[in-house]
C-alpha cells in the first residue's frame, strides 16, 4: 500500500491504540490524539513507523484546528482520519442528567462531525481519503441504561451516511466500525460499574457482557483494527456501518 498520513483519535489505550499499531506495521505514518499525552507517547513508542502525539481534547472546537495544524506541518494533509475517541455514560432514562446527555453528543458526535468537516476539503481535493468512525452496535440498536450513548451514536452513523453518499465519486470513503462488547478499559469500567450497581461479582457482571456476543466471547481489539483495514484498502466500501459483533445484530 501507498504510505499514508493517519490521524486517529482516542489512540492512548484501548481500541484507538491497536488501530494505531495497525496502521503503523502497514508502513503508514501515525498521529496519534488523546487527552493524556503519557497514553500517547507509550502507544507511539511501540509503533513500527513514523509516529506524531497531537495532544487534545476533541470536545474542544479550538483542539479540531490545533491538531490537523501539527499533523499538516509535519507531515501534510491528513489522509486516513480514524475518529474513534468516545466513552459511554449508563444510568436509567428517567436519571439521565443534561450533563450526561450533552456530554454524550459532545463527545461521540459533535466531536466527529469536526473533525470530518476539518478533513474533507484536503481528501476531495487530493481525489484521495478513508474516514472511519468507531461507532458501537449502540448505533443499530438500543438497549437499556444507554440512550445518551446509544442516541449519539445512532447519530453518528447518521452523519457516516450522509458523508459518503455526499463524497462518493470525489476518491473519500466514509464508513463506521460498530462493534460490540470490546475487552478494553473502557469495558473494564463497564464491568466495575454493573458489579457496584447490581451486586454481581466483576465474573458475573463481564459474563454478562459476554453472553451478549453470540460467539460467546468479548470481541478483541484487533478484530476491530481488521475492519478499519478493510476499510482503508477498499475504494468500494463507503457509507457502511459494519457490525463487529460475533453476531448479535444482523444489518
Ligand atoms: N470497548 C467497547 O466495548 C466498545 C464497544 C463499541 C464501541 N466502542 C467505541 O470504541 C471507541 C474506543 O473505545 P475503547 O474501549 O478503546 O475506550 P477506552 O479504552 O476508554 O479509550 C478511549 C480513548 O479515547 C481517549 N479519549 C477519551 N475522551 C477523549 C477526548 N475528549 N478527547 C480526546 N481523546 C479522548 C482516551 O484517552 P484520554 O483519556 O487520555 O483522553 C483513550 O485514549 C469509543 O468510541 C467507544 O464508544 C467501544
């Protein structure tokens, strides 16, 4: 493959840090965003090829134009964008607070609609670029105790859908990963969070989450790298939302 120049977000640990490592061992060049530089500059020291940390916070509008600032002074325009930072908040509808709510949109939604619309000028005019949004099957489906995150993420692979349909034809491909119960930190906290509430041990709660996949097992975090791979190399697959589930939700 042509080496690249790829943002991705989130990329201290977890999901975003795999991503990373996966498209560094394919000869791309790396820039690597989280809040904490310390997460960045551990994933960054393990990457195979030329790697950038761009610190920041991507709820800030401020943060969208300092990051592809330092990646385009680098190494120029920002071909392969990963927007993958995100989290969930769990609480019953009914004691859902605005902050949580809001947070939720900032975060897993606004935050991407940014950072598209910062990057697809450059990719249409290069005729060249790949946009992958880490969504969840909370974008096909909701669930209990999750509206905020399952609202913001629906809403996300609104915006994938209507990108690609806007940018097919112009070389950009626009497409969301949607996984289901990953074994990251993210899910540790999860886990912790069902056992403090129910009462279950940190076993009973992450069995839980497991039975939820139906090949019986947390997806691994480089099942997901696998499918933004997919999506990076093929000029034919734009406007997606690809279930990496184990099976759970059919469409
Ligand atoms: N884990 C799952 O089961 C699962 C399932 C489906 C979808 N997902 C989605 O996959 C993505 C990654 O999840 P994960 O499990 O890898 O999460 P994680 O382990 O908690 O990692 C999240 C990453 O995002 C960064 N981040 C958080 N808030 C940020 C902000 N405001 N600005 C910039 N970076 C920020 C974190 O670093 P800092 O804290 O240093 O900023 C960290 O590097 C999320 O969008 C999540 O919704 C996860």
């Amino acid at each position: 493959m042509t080496a690249r120049t790829c943002l991705v977000t989130g990329a201290g640990r977890g999901i975003g840090g795999v991503i990373a490592a996966r498209l560094s061992a394919d000869g791309h060049r790396v820039a690597l965003n989280a809040r904490g530089r310390e997460g960045l500059e551990a994933v960054a020291g393990t990457l195979p090829g030329p790697s950038l940390a761009v610190p920041g916070d991507v709820t800030d509008p401020a943060a969208v134009d300092e990051v592809f600032g330092a990646v385009e002074r680098e190494w120029g325009p920002v071909e392969v964008l990963v927007l993958n930072a995100g989290t969930g908040v769990s609480a019953p509808l009914a004691r859902t607070t605005d902050e949580d709510w809001q947070h939720m949109l900032d975060l897993n939604l606004t935050a991407p609609f940014r950072f598209l619309r910062r990057a697809v000028p450059a990719m249409t005019e290069r005729g060249w670029g790949r946009v992958v949004v880490i969504a969840s099957v909370a974008a096909k489906r909701g669930a209990p105790y999750i509206s905020a995150y399952a609202a913001a993420k629906h809403g996300v692979l609104g915006l994938v859908r209507s990108a690609a349909a806007e940018l097919a034809g112009t070389g950009v491909t626009v497409n969301a990963i949607c996984p289901g119960y990953v074994d990251t930190p993210m899910t540790g906290h999860t886990v912790a969070g069902i056992a403090a509430k129910t009462g279950r041990t940190e076993e009973q709660a992450r069995a839980a989450l497991v039975r939820q996949q139906p090949i019986g097992r947390l997806i691994t975090t480089g099942e997901v790298a696998d499918a933004v791979d997919l999506c990076v190399r093929s000029a034919a697959i734009t406007g997606q939302g690809i279930n990496v589930d184990g099976g759970a939700v059919q469409s």
